[in-house]
C-alpha cells in the first residue's frame, strides 16, 4: 500500500508512518514543519525510508503532486490548541479547513480513489453526554459561561430542574456543541471529508479522537495536549496550572491506541463513510493526573496550582462511547494508564522542553477568555 501522510513530522502522523514502514508500506510525507510544532527543526525520527515533501497542503500544486500514486490518505495535517484558536481564528480556518478543502478538491479531481482517513476531534461534542438523577434520562447540556458558574457551580445541571447531572460516555450520534474555533474546524473537516466522498467516490473514515497522549508531543508548544503542558512545568520544577477546581474529567488514550485505530481504519473497509470515537472510555479528574505525573517525573512534592479560574470555552466533563469503534474496526485501547504515563515521562526527560505556560494564559486574560478566580456555590446535591 502507498500511504501520503499529511502531517507526517508530527505527534501522531510520525508514529503512523512508522507503523506503515514497519509494516513494509511505501510512504510520503507531506508537513511544512511549522516552527510552533517544530521548533528544533525537522525532527530526527523520521524514517530514511520514508519520502519526505516539505511543503504546505493549503498549496494546490504541492498537495497534487503529494498524491500522485497514492493508495490512502491519514490526513493529520492541523493546528491544534482550543485558547489559541479564539485568538487566530483566521489562520485555525485556514490550515484546518481551507487545508482540508484544497486536498478533498484535489482528490475528486484526481484519476485513482485513495482512501481517506480523516482524523477529527472530540470537540466537537462540546461538553459530553448527561443523566438526570431524577429519572435518568438524557439531558443535552450547552457550554458553560463564567455567569453559569457564578450561579450554579462548576458541574453543569440541568437546564430544566436544575438538578445535579451525571456525567455519561459520548456516543457518535451526540449533538455536536462545541463552540471554540478549533472545535468548529475540526468539525467542518468531517462534514466536508464525507460530503466530497461520497459524491465522488472515494471512501472516507472520520476518526474523533480524544486526548491523545505520548512521546514527540513538543514540550515547547503551551497550546499542545495537557499532559505535555504539566510536564513542562513539572520539568522546570514548576507546579502544574489547574483551571477550575480540578475536578473536571477528560479521556486520555495513548498515541498507540490511536495509531491502531487509524491502521484499522486504512485496511477494513466496512468502516466507510463511517465517524468513529477513539478515546479510552475512562474519565480521570485533572487534578489526579497531575499529581500522577508528578510522583512518575520524580517530583512528587510539588503540588498543583488550583487556580479556582474558569476559562472560555471549556467542558467539564467528556468520555468516549467506544462500542461503534469496536465494533466496525475491532478497536480496544490497549495500553495501560499508568504504563503510557510512564512511556511518556521516560521520554520528556530527555526532549527540549519550554514552559511557555504564563505565555499563553497572559494571552487570553488579555482577551478576557480566562476570569478572575470564582468561587462558585457548592454541588447541591451528591452524585
């Protein structure tokens, strides 16, 4: 099989082309090595036998000649990060859609029908799925404001009763409520990926991740995944920043779960047209993980900053429902939480780190997106 990986330099799109080169694949990469993702340069794991296209996918020309011979496309190619996108929202557009656009026009005009494997976002959903306690059933829960805060707690309730809601696993068909910009660009891949390939012909598979973790996360970049902002801190021997009260819940899966998912994905073809969550399943508190990190990095007195803050945007609460992706690809998360925790660790020690943390929160204060800290009234009632 000939794979183009977009993207291919970077977190996730480097271990995939690993996996396809291994597996004795011919693969081309094409990254611009953005210097936010690559501040060293071009990294040095990138396989000698991969070939390598420096280049942009928003260009109509690089992104043609990428594809020429092409069997399948895993289009990881993005800007990530949910603060920076309020603040650039041209340029989150414009390299996660406008980029998308220009290779799906690309491939409908192309002779072959490469398979596509999208990667999207749990974003998306905004906040996840809910319960009532009352009578357990399902309740659609919008984005918190700093007002809903003052009011009514960290946790959301519901909108009706006000009553105290429990958090449940998110399937495919939620509706989709995230409304921060990358949110929203990560979603029009996925309705412009299965709307072009269906009308001409070529398969395509949307794949929501969750919070994806693991070595090769750039430890300079403040707007990458949390783990990678605790541990720069942490490296620096500097407490981890905790938003809230750090109670809030996220999934975290491990950078080679994902990559057997997006394998799955290239090679079962009853996945077509399909959008499929690829997370853990299991919600860990924030404030957890951070002190996890700590004693695992070695440093096990310093305690996280809780800083009571609530920051625009922001879900309390959002884990995967992964029955669709087990059952369509055979999908299990297999690595264990304390053992891809390690991995990652192992490896940091040894990576160029920044803490560009202030950096980035001094951004959004700037743009009034984080708030002073709050201190919102107690749950009205236990789970």
């Amino acid at each position: 099989m000939r794979v183009l990986v977009t993207g291919g330099a970077g977190f996730i799109g480097s271990f995939v082309v690993d996996r396809l080169v291994a597996e004795g694949h011919q693969v081309r990469i094409l990254d611009r090595l953005d210097s936010q993702a690559h501040p060293a340069g071009p990294p040095g794991y990138v396989p000698p036998s991969a070939e390598v296209v420096i280049g942009d996918v928003r260009d109509p020309a690089t992104c043609a000649a990428a594809l020429v011979g092409m069997d399948a496309v895993v289009h990881a190619a993005a800007a990530v990060g949910i603060g920076q996108s309020l603040y650039r929202v041209a340029h989150y557009v414009d390299v996660n859609v406008h980029g998308t656009a220009v290779l799906l026009e690309r491939l409908a005009e192309g002779p072959g029908r490469p398979r596509l494997v999208m990667l999207t976002s749990m974003t998306a959903y905004g906040e996840g799925a809910y319960r009532r306690l009352s009578d357990r059933r399902p309740v659609p829960v919008g984005i918190r404001t700093e007002a809903d805060v003052r009011r009514w707690g960290w946790e959301p309730v519901c909108p009706v009763t006000r009553e105290p809601l429990v958090p449940l696993p998110t399937p495919e068909d939620a509706a989709l409520g995230g409304r921060n910009v990358y949110a929203l660009t990560k979603r029009y891949q996925e309705e412009l990926a299965l709307s072009i390939g269906a009308a001409y012909g070529f398969p395509v598979v949307c794949l929501r991740l969750f919070n994806v973790y693991g070595p090769r996360q750039c430890l300079a970049n403040p707007y990458t995944g949390v783990l990678a902002i605790f541990l720069s801190r942490l490296l620096a021997g500097e407490p981890p920043i905790v938003y809230e009260d750090g109670a809030q819940t996220r999934d975290f899966i491990s950078v080679h779960d994902v990559v057997d998912a997006i394998h799955r994905a290239l090679t079962v073809s009853g996945s077509d047209g399909t959008v499929l969550n690829i997370g853990s399943g299991i919600p860990r508190r924030i404030d957890a993980v951070a002190h996890r990190l700590a004693e695992l990095a070695g440093v096990p007195s310093i305690e996280p900053t809780i800083t009571g803050r609530f920051r625009y945007g922001d879900v309390r609460h959002c884990v995967a429902d992964i029955q669709r992706a087990e059952a369509v690809l055979g999908f299990r998360p297999r690595v264990p939480w304390d053992e891809g925790l390690a991995e990652l660790v192992a490896w940091a020690q040894t990576a160029r780190f920044r803490d560009g943390f202030f950096q980035a929160d001094q951004e959004l204060r700037t743009r009034a997106l984080v708030s002073a800290r709050l201190d919102p009234p107690p749950v009205a009632a236990q789970r």
